[in-house]
C-alpha cells in the first residue's frame, strides 16, 4: 500500500485535487501533481508508471478509505 505526499483526509478530496490538476494542465496553466510513496522498503513512485493501491489519511490515524490509482510518471492521473 502506498500514501499520497499531501494527507487527504477523503477519497473524495483526493479525487477533487487529480481532477483540479488535470483541469489546470488542459487550460495550459499549472497546478499541484499529486505524488506517492511508499514508507519503508517499498520501491520509489516518484518516475512509477502503472496502477498502485492507496490508503489515507496517514498513520497513526485509522485508515478510513481505500483506492486503486493510476500513475504516470510518477504523477496521480486517475483515482478508482
């Protein structure tokens, strides 16, 4: 399992901030690339292409959400 660099406390938040990057990178602007990683021997995210599986908020709170997300160069491109 893997954590987002900025703590969400929802799915939803998470979900909203992808959707504000996106939007921001098709209207030529720029906006915060939302970023994981995974504590402890985990492999570095940061060029990762592909699917990981994300949990929130962070430790030491209880885990209240769960999502599978799609990577590109390390960057959040879709949150299911």
């Amino acid at each position: 399992m893997a954590y987002t660099v900025i703590n969400f406390k929802t799915k939803k938040a998470l979900k909203e901030a992808v959707a504000n990057y996106l939007n921001a990178l098709v209207k030529g602007g720029e906006g915060p690339a939302i970023r994981c990683y995974q504590p402890g021997l985990g492999p570095d995210l940061h060029f990762y292409t592909g699917k990981v599986c994300l949990e929130g908020p962070h430790f030491p709170a209880a885990h209240t959400w769960y999502a599978e997300a799609e990577l590109k160069d390390g960057i959040v491109i879709k949150v299911s």
